[in-house]
C-alpha cells in the first residue's frame, strides 16, 4: 500500500522548447524524517499527453546532500505542456515517523536541462 506522503514538493518551470530531444533532472536534497533508513524519496513527472504522473526516481532518503540525476531521451516532448511549454516535476519524502517542526527534508538545488 501507499503511505500518504511526509514532504512532498510540486516545481513547476517552462521550457524554452516545445519538443526537446532531451530533457534532464538534477535533485540535491537531503532529510532529516527519522528512521531515515525508512525514508523514500520520489521523483515524478507530469506527462501531459497521458495526463498522469510518471516515477522516474525511487530511492531511500539521505541524512546528509545527495545528488539525483534523470534523462529522459525517448519523446521528451509528454514531459512539456503543448502551447504553455509549462514543465511539473512532483518531489516527495514519505515513510519514517511523524515529522515535527524541526524535521523534514531540504532541496538544495533543482534543474531542468532541455535540449
């Protein structure tokens, strides 16, 4: 089953191109949810021809900044809102123990890259 999310992020950015070749993700972030060792961070897109959300990343969260990166080199294009060329990219930590107002997770950078 899924667990209701701890953090999660919603980025939204436009792109330059209506149809990229290419279009890369860059994530630095860490957390500080505890247990961390059952924290999982996501990444997902928005496809816009499907109208759903795609995972494309999945792994356990890290205490300390770690660098996630993601290409996507197959029709590009789904990831980019026709006419809008709007781009929407879903962060979220989940798993772990409630968070308090001390805890949660930090984005250090976030970049889209489109070719």
């Amino acid at each position: 089953s899924r667990r209701a999310p701890k953090v999660q992020v919603e980025l939204t950015g436009t792109s330059p191109l209506s149809q990229p070749a290419q279009l890369s993700l860059r994530l630095e972030a860490q957390s500080d949810i505890s247990p961390l060792s059952k924290v999982s961070q996501r990444i997902e897109m928005f496809n816009f021809v499907t109208q759903q959300w795609v995972q494309v990343d999945q792994r356990l969260a890290t205490a300390v900044d770690s660098v996630v990166s993601y290409s996507v080199t197959s029709n590009a294009g789904r990831f980019v809102e026709p006419g809008t060329r709007r781009m929407r990219t879903r962060l979220t930590w989940f798993g772990g123990s409630q968070v308090g107002r001390s805890r949660g997770s930090k984005i250090d950078q976030y970049r889209w890259s489109v070719r």
